[in-house]
C-alpha cells in the first residue's frame, strides 16, 4: 500500500488521478487522505455521487475495492477511463481510424452554428464529428478512453486544448464565447488533432498505468440504481461497505449538465446548451426534490452499510444544503458519532473556482464514526 500518498504526475496514479476537468471535483490529493485515513485495504468504498470517480480511483489504487454511481456520462466516461483504461496500442489505431475519416463530415461542420466555427478550426471540428458520430463509448472500452481522452483537452488554454480560448473545467455559453473571441480577435488555434491526440496519448501512458483493485462506477440515477448495484457488488466481494465517502450536489449551485454542455455535445448531447428538464440533470433549486434526494440516498446508504462503517460526507457551508445534509445523516445513522471539520481551503474551493461568488464560499466536512 502507499503510505500517505501525494498525487504525482511522474507516477501511473497521480499522472491518471487527474482524469479529467470537472465541475466541482475533489481536489486531486483529498481522496488519498480520506480513503487512507478512514479504511483498511480490502474494505469497501461507496460513493453514490461519485462526480469524475475521485474517491473510488483513490480507494481502488489503494487496495480497496470502490463501487460509484454517476448520472452524468462526462463523468462516467472519465471514471471509466482512469479505473480500466484499454491497452496503448488499441487506443492509437482508433485514433488513426478517427482521423482517416475526417473527410466524410465536412458537410455536417458546415452545418454547424457559428459558435462551432469560432471555437475549432474546421479540421478539428471534422476530426470532433467524426469522433462523436464513430466511438462508442458506451460499449466499447478502446473507444472510451480515447473518448475519455479526447474530453480532456477539448476546451481550455490556447494551444494546449483543441479549442479556442475557453476555460478548462466549465463550458462557457455560445453566445457569451462568440462576443469574448470576436471583441479580442480570436481565432481557433489550427492544430492536427492527430497528433496532438498522439503526443498527449503517448505522454498519459508514459508512466504505465495504475494497479487496480476490484471496482467499478455505474452509470446512473442513484435514487434507482444504489441499492440493486450495492448489493450485487458486496455478494462479488463477499464484502459490506465499510466507508461512503461522497459529496452530494450542492442546493441552487451546480449544473452538472448544463456547465459541461460543449464536452455532452461530444457524447452526443445537443448543439446548443439546453436547461436539462430531467430529474437530477438540472440545477437542485427545489428544496423538496433535494431533500428527497438525500434522504433517499441516505436511507439505502443505511440498509446496505456494515454496522461499523464510517460515513465522509464533503459539502457546501451555505445554510439549506448544510443543514439538511447534516439533519438527514443525524435522522438515517442515529447511533454514529458526529464530528465536522470546516474544509481546508488552499487557494480555491470546488464551486469558488467556478466562478461562485456567494457571500459563504466555502465546503464543511462531515464525519459520522461509530
Ligand atoms: C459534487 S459532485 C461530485 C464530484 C466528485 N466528488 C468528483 O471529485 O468529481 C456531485 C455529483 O453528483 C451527481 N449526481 C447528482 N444527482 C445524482 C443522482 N441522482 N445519481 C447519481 N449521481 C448524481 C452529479 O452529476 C455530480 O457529478
């Protein structure tokens, strides 16, 4: 086991932990604190709001076995990505199909509008359709981690993402970003994505990749999915889960769907940023729905945990989502002991560096021992 684990780009894990942007993911070491700190090797962790999978790479790299459910794809695929990558050679050859067919969707870039032909230079755009028309990431594993991959520098700094000028972590509006390259002058850096894709491949496996224990993240709706996939994971393992280590959408903040919208456009999602009406995929701004959320989640949490385990909860401080949270922990696990630690804040909180301006930035853990 790593003893007190610091993530390093010059090794597998540290260089894989950081697959990919995501909005309001775990800073990159946290999870190695928690998960060294609070279980054992072999134990079971669950995270049900499992995000880019940071608690379950951290446990799996850890000689734990990690079980996560995400209702976001971007998510999922990136899960995917750092916790069962396909082999180097496998991922190269896809990526030269990608690109000998790029041909075939000029038509289709044509047809795009101008936001595409302001944020990529029309081989890129091509190379992007051809990409999202041909991987299937959701059966395949080559094709997801090339996906899984390709996400990762498809918007942010000039020349080092296949974009123009775009934050990394957050899809910026349409119309927002057209006004911002127009006023500057911007135009799309002109880069073969090829390469570009080849060299950053080459750099990720460079290192090998990580040792992994038994784990798995689900793609899906917690409130449906939790306790079938809990259940079956644990009778595999013969194993309850000893740890949830999780962090829950923050009430009237996030919008996991809609902030990433350009990076779901390359899943497949829709050419313009839509507000998701479907359950879970919008911003949490009714007080019921998010109160029904957790206490859901929480009430499986109950049923399917060992009697000992520990449940690490990371949340917002700002006053609805903090007491709810901690209120539905007191009512669902009453013979735990409940401690809370305000977050330490280096530089940026998870939603600060989004752009959250609120009055009380700033996240509060919550730990609930036996
Ligand atoms: C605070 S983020 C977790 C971030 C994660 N800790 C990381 O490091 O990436 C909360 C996550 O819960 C997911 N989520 C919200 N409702 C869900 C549901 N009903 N089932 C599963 N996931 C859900 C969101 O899509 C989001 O990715």
């Amino acid at each position: 086991m790593i003893k007190k684990y610091k993530p390093s780009l010059s090794d597998p894990i540290g260089r894989w932990a950081a697959i990919g942007p995501y909005y309001a993911m775990f800073p990159l070491e946290f999870p190695f604190k928690v998960i060294e700190k609070y279980s054992k090797p072999g134990e079971l962790v669950i995270d049900p709001f499992a995000g880019r999978a940071s608690s379950i790479y951290a446990a799996a790299t850890n000689e734990r076995h990690g079980l996560g459910i995400e209702i976001n794809p971007l998510g999922w695929v990136y899960a995917q990505t750092k916790l069962n990558p396909a082999a180097q050679h496998l991922v190269e050859y896809r990526l030269l199909e990608i690109s000998k067919s790029i041909s075939d969707y000029k038509t289709e870039a044509e047809s795009l509008n101008e936001f595409y032909h302001w944020c990529f230079s029309d081989t890129v755009l091509t190379f992007l359709l051809s990409a999202r028309e041909n991987l299937r990431w959701k059966t395949s594993k080559t094709d997801r981690t090339l996906m899984g991959l390709l996400l990762i520098y498809l918007h942010g700094k000039y020349n080092q993402a296949l974009s123009n000028q775009m934050r990394h972590a957050k899809s910026m509006s349409q119309q927002y970003s057209i006004n911002w390259w127009k006023n500057r002058g911007m135009q799309p850096p002109e880069i073969n994505p090829y390469d570009f894709m080849l060299s950053r491949i080459k750099w990720r496996y460079a290192k090998g990749t990580p040792k992994i224990k038994y784990s798995d993240v689900k793609l899906g709706d917690s409130t449906l999915i939790f306790e079938k996939q809990a259940k079956r994971f644990s009778e595999k393992i013969s194993r309850h889960c000893s740890l949830l280590f999780t962090s829950p959408p923050y009430y009237g903040i996030t919008h996991y769907h809609k902030d990433q919208w350009l990076r779901l456009w390359l899943l497949g999602g829709k050419e313009t940023a839509l507000w998701s009406s479907e359950k879970h995929k919008g911003r949490f701004d009714s007080k019921t729905e998010y109160r029904e959320l957790l206490d859901n989640v929480f009430g499986t949490a109950e049923t399917i945990m060992d009697k000992e385990a520990t449940i690490y909860i990371r949340t917002d401080t700002r006053d609805f989502t903090y007491t709810t949270t901690r209120d539905l922990l007191k009512e669902h696990f009453p013979k735990w002991k409940m401690r809370t630690f305000q977050a330490p804040v280096s530089g940026k909180t998870q939603t600060g560096i989004l752009g959250n301006r609120s009055s009380k930035p700033g996240e509060i853990d919550i730990v609930l021992t036996k």
